[in-house]
C-alpha cells in the first residue's frame, strides 16, 4: 500500500506514478546506485516535522557518489531544500523515512561506471518499525563483510546490500532478529544495516571506520551524546567473543534507532535485559531526534517552520 504521493525525479517533484525506470537501467542490472535513509520525526507538542542531520545524510550521499563516478549536480543544502519541498507537498504528521538514491541510469548493456549518465531520485514513506522492540536476539552471521577493495562499505551502494541480505535473511530463516556480519579478519564490522556498540567495564566500545562498516550518522550521534554523558568511548577492533562477554550489546541505524541486543548467538548478554548505559543513551536519543534537547536543536530541521526554498 503506497501512501506517498510523490517523487522528486528528473528534476521536479512529480506524482510518484510518474517516477518510473526502465528494465534496461543500467543500475538494475549492476547495483551501481547509492542511496540515504533519513528519518524525520513527528513532534506532538510543538506540531512540526523534524529531519534529524539531513546535511550530514546528503554530504555522506556525495561521498558515496563520488566513490561510484555519479554525477548529482546539486549540492548538500539544495538537496536539503529540495527534500524540505517534498515533505511539505506530502504533509506528513507523524515520523517518516525518506529515501534519496542516484543511480546510474543509461540504458545500456555493460557493467561499467564511466560514459553513463546519472539520475537522482527522493521519496518519503510513513515509518514503520524495522526491529521489535524491548531487546533483539541476534546470530553471527557466516557471510563475511564487503571488503573496502572489493566493494567499499564506507560508501552506501545499492549493489553492497546483497551482502546485508544475505546475512539478514540467514538470520532471519534461522530464527533471530538480525545477523552481525564480521570482516575478512574476524573482527566484528556491524549489523545488517546498523553499526554495532558493546560495552566493557563501562566503557563504550565499536569498530572503527576502517573496519569496513558503513561511517553511521547514528554512531557519530551516539559517540557524541556518549561523550556529553560522560561515558568513555573507544574505538578500536572487537573480537567475536567480546560480544558474549560484554555487559552490554546494541545496534544503531537510522532505521533502528538504537536497538539492544539481549542475545547474541545464544548466550545471555548482562542480565539479558537493555543495559544501564544503553537506557540512558536511548532516551537522550529519542528526545533529541524530536527536537526536544535545546543543546542538538541543530541537528534537526523543522519541515513546516523552516522558509521556503
Ligand atoms: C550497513 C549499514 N551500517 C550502518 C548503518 C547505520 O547508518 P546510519 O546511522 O547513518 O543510518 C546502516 C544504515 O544506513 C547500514 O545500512
């Protein structure tokens, strides 16, 4: 059931029947897309829309391009102001996910980057939840990460999703809620389409960006509120079996928020209930993504009171 009415596509935001492509994209057939998810979340009390770091999402969806040989000729703010557009033309009261992809879009066979021309396209659906809530059991997963010279995680390409739906849907066929993919080495790289957090001794710990993860706009947020909290922080490689030993695990994506995983492989984490510091960082967390902490109203754009473009 589509309850989006529009697009933004070749240059115009359009009834969304209209924004069709070809069997013969070349995208279809390679995966050399590159895409965002960005949330925006409904705040009852002050009645506005809020785009948590969109800025931060569309700087990210330029690298990602770059990475790929895809032309999108409009900087970070104007595709802010274009994605503002769109929201206010849906009119949407309650949280939503919008969804910018560029694409290489010739119709053309042969897989290549160069000599193919490009196209831009956003969406924005009603959210719906992507994990339960209350704690999430998980499994290691056998399918390895993505490596940086095969097909580099840092960069958000549609054909690198393969990789997280193979780990997923083994998890899920499996029994559990999500799957953590290690690297090549061994270590722990991150969630199916979340980076991962554990906790030891009190101290905050995920792999580093060079660890073949996705470089989350949500870690870079939980890293920050930590750190405001006064929660120490490393980053540094995680062995497979600090996961079971840690105090406390939990995943974080702009689709999941911040999820705790109560189960790993199936052994207990802590007390097999959302730990102390997750708690803490969860409900900072959620009132900043609303525009309820004065400190972070900078990371979120209001829709409707924002000047129009
Ligand atoms: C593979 C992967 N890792 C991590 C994340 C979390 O990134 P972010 O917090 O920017 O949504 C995502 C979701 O976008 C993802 O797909």
């Amino acid at each position: 059931m589509v309850k989006n009415k529009y697009a933004f596509f070749r240059g115009e935001i359009r009834p969304i029947e209209e924004a069709k492509v070809s069997i013969m994209t070349s995208a279809l057939h390679y995966g050399t897309g590159v895409f965002e998810g960005i949330r925006a979340f409904w705040n009852k009390e002050e009645e506005e829309l809020f785009v948590f770091r969109m800025r931060e999402h569309y700087l990210r969806l330029l690298r990602s391009a770059r990475i790929l040989l895809i032309d999108i000729p409009y900087s970070a703010d104007e595709l802010c102001h274009i994605t503002l557009e769109l929201l206010r033309r849906e009119g949407f009261r309650e949280d939503v996910y919008i969804r910018p992809i560029a694409f290489k879009s010739g119709e053309e066979i042969g897989v290549r980057l160069h000599n193919l021309e490009s196209e831009l396209a956003i969406f924005a659906v009603p959210f719906q939840l992507y994990l339960p809530e209350g704690g999430i059991r998980v499994m290691v997963s056998s399918w390895r990460r993505v490596e940086d010279n095969a097909i580099p995680a840092r960069a958000k390409i549609t054909g690198a999703y393969v990789n997280s739906a193979l780990a997923k849907t083994e998890a899920y066929l499996a029994g559990f809620d999500e799957a953590i993919v290690l690297n090549e080495d061994g270590h722990v790289a991150e969630g199916s389409a979340e980076n991962i957090f554990i906790v030891r001794e009190g101290t905050l710990i995920t792999p580093p960006v060079t660890a073949n993860i996705l470089e989350g706009i949500t870690r870079h947020t939980v890293i920050s509120l930590a750190q405001d909290l006064g929660i120490p922080v490393e980053e540094r490689p995680v062995d497979r079996t600090e996961l079971y030993v840690a105090e406390e695990v939990f995943l974080c994506g702009t689709a999941a928020g911040l999820s705790p995983v109560v189960e790993v492989d199936r052994r207990k984490i802590g007390t097999g209930k959302p730990g102390p510091i997750f708690l803490r960082l969860q409900e900072l967390y959620e009132n900043v993504v609303r525009g309820k902490v004065e400190k972070y109203r900078s990371w979120c754009t209001p829709v409707y009171s924002s000047p129009a473009r």
